[in-house]
C-alpha cells in the first residue's frame, strides 16, 4: 500500500511520507547518501559507511551511493556512482571530487526520502549548493526560492566524523581553524539534522553554533572481537611469550563473548621472554599524536628494567609508516609493524596484545577504542573527544589529563581553552616543555598499566564487560535511520502538510426570513467580451515573459556566484598546498602536476 512506485501522486507520496517516518521498523526508505570517501580505502569512516549500507539492505531500505570512483558498481547491492577527483597531495588516499551532472539526476529521478551527506566540506558542498539552486528539481529548493542561502526544503541530514578544523592546526595553519568551522557551520546549516557518534563531540559542534545535533554512536561486533581469539602463534610471531601476569589462554569467564573456547597452551612459550605487548591499531600518521607515543615508549626503555619494557606494535598502514620505521630502527626501538590486518587476523591482534596505547585526540568516536575494550584491553589515551566518551579513567584504562594551568603553554595554544582546541595546540609543537610534560605523563600510564598486572586485569575484565554494554551495530546503524525519519517529519511539518476537510453542508434556511432576488448582471457585448479576453491574455503573457527573463537573470548570475566562489575554494586549496610543500623544501612546477605518472 506504501511501497514506492513512479509517477506517484502527491497524495499517494504525502501519505507514504506520513507512514513511513512516523515509525521505526517500517521499511522501504529510499535514500541518496553523498559521501567524500569510500571502500578501498579503510578507516573509521568509510567501515562505518558500509556497516549502514549493509545494515539498509538487510532492513529493506534502498540507497544510492554518490561519491568517488571506487572501482565498484554495487555494494551490499546498492548502486554507487562516482566521480573523478584531484588527489589530495598533503593528505595521501585522500581526493577533492567533483560534482557532475549524472548525481543531480540520480537524485532526480530516484526520488529519494532522504539526502544524507557524510562528512560534507568538498563535494557535499557542491551537491547542498546544486539542491538549493534546484539543479536537482524543484522538490528541495526552499522557500526562498532557487537561490544559495534560502535552505533546502526536503528531508537532508549530514554526519560529522572528522574533526577537519584541528587538522588545520596540526598542519601549522592554526589561523584556518576558524575559517574552517565558519565554513562547516554554514554547510551544516542547511540540513535538518547533523549526526555525530559521541557526546563530547555533540558539545562541541553545539559550542560552534551547529544546531538540531543528534547522536549517531557506533558498535562493536562482540562475536568477532573478543578476549577468546586470544593467540600464542601471533606472540610468537612477535617474539614474546606470555604476559608476565601469567595469564591463561583461556575462553573461560569471559561473558558476553561466544562460547568458552578450549583452553589452549602456548607450545614453546617457554622459550620466550615474559614480557607485555603495547598495541597501536589505527591509521599510520603523523595527525594521530604517535610522536607522543614513540617519545613516551622511549622514555620507558631508560626508566623500566629491560625486563619489564613491553613490545610495541603497530597495526594499519599510512603516510607516515615509512619515516616511523626509520625512526624505530634508528633508536633501535623493539617495535613490530603488521601493516593492515582485517578479519580474524585484526581480532587476533587485539586479543594477542595486553595494553592498548591510543594518544590520538582528533576522533570523534574512536571504534578501534570499542573493539580494544570488547578485545579485554585498558586501554591508555589522552582525555579527549571521542575517547573519553568510552574510556572510565582508572576502570577500563587511563586517560591522560591537560597539563595543568601553570604549565608554560604554546604560542598558538592555550590551556584554558576548551579540549578540542587545547590539546592540538600543545602537540603540534613537539619541542616546547608543554609537550614534554605530555611526554613523562603519558609514559607514566604506560608504565602503570604494563608493570601492575592486578590492576590491568581488573581493568581489561572490566571493559570487555561493562565497557561495551549498549554498543552493538543493530542499535547503532537504527539510530542513524530513526534520523532520517526525523529529518522527514521536519521536512513535511516546514512544508505545513495538512488535510482539509470537506465542508459542512449549509444551514437550513429559515422560512421567515424573506430571501432578496439576486440582481440582475449588466449585459456586456461580445465585441466587448472579445476585446477585454485579448487584452487581458495579452497582458498576462507579458507579466509571464518579464518573469521568466528576471527569473533567468538571477539565475545566471547565482551560477556565476557559485563559480566565483568554487573558484576562490580551489585558489585557497591550491596556496595551502603549496606551502606546505615549500615548508618542506620542495616547490612542484605545472609540468610535474599535470604531466602523467
């Protein structure tokens, strides 16, 4: 009765809308996501992103992916569409995409309930700008009219899951941070809704005026990462025996995980060193904060015995890896680099290690955090957004706190500003006495969590049991769609939908009251009628022509305002770029960008 067919009418669409957004469980959204990155490339964002198109799938939703050539036609049997982009030289993997006209006729003719942009700063931008011009139909242009700031009238949210501003910082571009919320704010203004998956990230797009923020969290998949997958080969494979707790590996009192797996011996495990294993899972590069961890690991080489220093090993792959393996053999540190590991292998990982070490303070969630805790352990990390929404200081790991107010703060920082934008500014300079306070206070918790075994199994048995408690993907994946059908609700109540009713027959007439014969209507000539039709057509056709010639004028000149301006966000990219590489020596010239590899 509500399914979607096309060439609906508008009742027959108003009341599919009405059904279908008034509860959850019913199937059946049609949905357009625009997103700035997909599959092959894997972080945070981009498993999020497949977990919620195979969850739509299973929950007989319909979607269309618009975002960068991927190579792919369909996942979880939802077509994607892509585009062509310039790669992103300061940031490697990463693309500017261009919008193109084949996206505004999906959206055109899928007919989609919701629009959801993922992290809209490129091309999300680009496609919010084309909805209010109308370049996608008239259905999303606003009451304002097809004009850039006059909103957008349809159903369309966004989510937030990079903290782009900061990076502006750890770039050396502390002046772009504002510019940079400036810019999200107002991109984000002109949807209904703005997902983000914590808390303390909610507080903190509410502090830069975003507004009708909601939470979208995420999930952990407790069948697959647990403390059962526990593996003496992958210690081995490291060079490392036991924990010197001398813990069994074991799938016994290990709640909320699959059944008890047989106790396993570690064959040979004798004949290697009883030492921790310190794991790092997560994107290689420099903006995760992993100088204050090479720094901190260094400090516990000269203060713990040789004995009691733990193994430090990196999963996942970056930009930065080839310089951190220079680094680590050049300082001779003991440090194990697996690369990308995915499967049973990354859950192997997490099992296989004792402590968790994530110094990273520009997530706004932080998943590798959840599958850590759901793995058994503490994790170690900075108070700060996203970690600090799934670490309980001292219950499931320890969090590393400010430095205090007296401490000598950086020249582009300050410690009494808020989280967010304290702990950029003291990492980003590595050489002040600030970050060297980090340095001794984070290899402290280190120390704490890798030499007191009893409190490291208290917290580790504490973390994968009340540590991941409501964070499963089901729920998490919901939330997301309980906002769409939020955004809906909001679009339908901004285009005051009602029902009129018929109306009420007359009142009978009272027979005592005489009733007034109607007059009689003036005769009016045919030459007359003739003449006052002609006129009145012809003056009716020319009130149309003048609004169709305004109407093409303000046209023309709102495209040529929002090429001006993609022009000037190209320019501004352009310079940016530049200078970074001129503050790293090297100067690119025309030919070497535009001459083929």
């Amino acid at each position: 009765m509500h399914a979607w067919h096309p060439g609906m009418s508008r009742d027959a669409r108003d009341a599919r809308e009405a059904w279908i957004s008034g509860g959850r469980g019913r199937s059946g959204l049609r949905i357009v996501i625009v997103t700035e990155n997909f599959l092959p490339k894997v972080d945070g964002v981009t498993r999020t992103l497949a977990r919620l198109l195979e969850h739509l799938e299973r929950e007989g939703h319909q979607c269309m992916l618009l975002g960068p050539g991927t190579g792919m036609s369909h996942y979880a049997s939802h077509p994607l569409v892509g585009t062509a982009g310039v790669p992103l030289v300061v940031y490697p993997g990463l693309k500017l995409n261009f919008l193109r006209p084949k996206f505004l006729r999906v959206i055109q003719d899928f007919e989609p309930d919701v629009v959801h942009f993922v992290d809209p700063i490129w091309l999300g931008a680009q496609t919010l700008v084309a909805l209010e011009l109308g370049w996608a139909g008239q259905d999303w242009v606003g009451d304002g009219g097809p004009a850039i700031g006059t909103g957008i009238s349809g159903a369309v949210v966004a989510s937030y899951h990079t903290n782009l501003a900061t990076y502006a910082t750890l770039f050396g571009l502390s002046w772009l941070e504002p510019v940079m919320w400036r810019l999200q704010q107002w991109l984000y203004s002109k949807t209904k809704l703005t997902l983000c998956p914590s808390p303390s990230t909610r507080d903190m797009l509410e502090s830069q005026s975003f507004a009708n923020v909601r939470l979208w969290p995420r999930g952990v998949d407790l069948s697959h990462f647990s403390r059962a997958h526990r593996c003496p080969k992958m210690r081995a494979s490291w060079g490392v025996g036991d924990a010197p707790d001398g813990r069994a590996i074991s799938g016994l009192n290990m709640p909320l995980t699959p059944p008890a797996s047989p106790t396993v011996s570690a064959a040979g495990a004798g004949d290697l060193p009883s030492r921790n294993v310190l794991l790092y899972v997560g994107r290689v590069s420099w903006e995760k904060n992993l100088v204050l961890l090479l720094r901190a690991y260094g400090r516990l080489r000269r203060t713990l015995p040789p004995a009691a220093v733990p193994k430090l090993v990196f999963v996942g792959d970056g930009p930065a890896r080839p310089e951190l393996e220079s680094i680590c053999a050049a300082q001779d540190l003991d440090a194990t680099f697996m690369g990308h590991r995915s499967g049973a292998e990354l859950a192997q990982c997490y099992a296989s290690a004792d402590v968790f070490a994530f110094p990273s303070f520009t997530e706004t969630f932080g998943q590798v955090v959840l599958e850590a805790l759901a793995s058994g352990l503490p994790v170690v990390g900075l108070d700060a957004e996203g970690t600090r929404d799934l670490v309980a200081h001292r219950h499931t790991g320890l969090l590393l706190p400010l430095p205090p107010q007296g401490a000598a703060a950086p020249r582009q920082g300050d410690t009494s500003a808020p989280p967010s934008r304290a702990w950029p500014a003291i990492c980003r300079d590595t050489a002040t006495p600030l970050f060297d306070t980090c340095v001794e206070g984070y290899a402290a918790l280190l120390a704490e969590a890798c030499t007191l075994h009893t409190q490291r199994e208290a917290m580790a048995h504490r973390a994968c049991t009340q540590g991941i408690v409501g964070y499963t993907w089901w729920d998490a994946m919901e939330r997301c769609v309980d906002g769409y059908r939020e955004a809906m609700r909001m679009a339908r109540a901004n285009r005051h939908v009602s029902i009129v009713s018929a109306p009420s027959a007359p009142a009978a007439l009272d027979p005592a009251v005489p009733v007034p014969a109607p007059t009689a209507t003036p005769r009016i000539s045919r030459v007359n009628r003739a003449l006052s039709r002609r006129l009145a057509h012809r003056q009716f056709r020319e009130a149309q022509m003048r609004y169709r010639t305004r109407a093409k004028s303000e046209a023309e000149l709102a495209h040529f305002k929002t090429l001006a301006k993609a022009l000037l966000v190209a320019l501004a990219f352009w310079w940016i770029w530049t200078r970074h590489l001129a503050s790293n020596g090297r100067v690119v010239s025309w030919d070497e960008l535009f001459t083929p590899a």
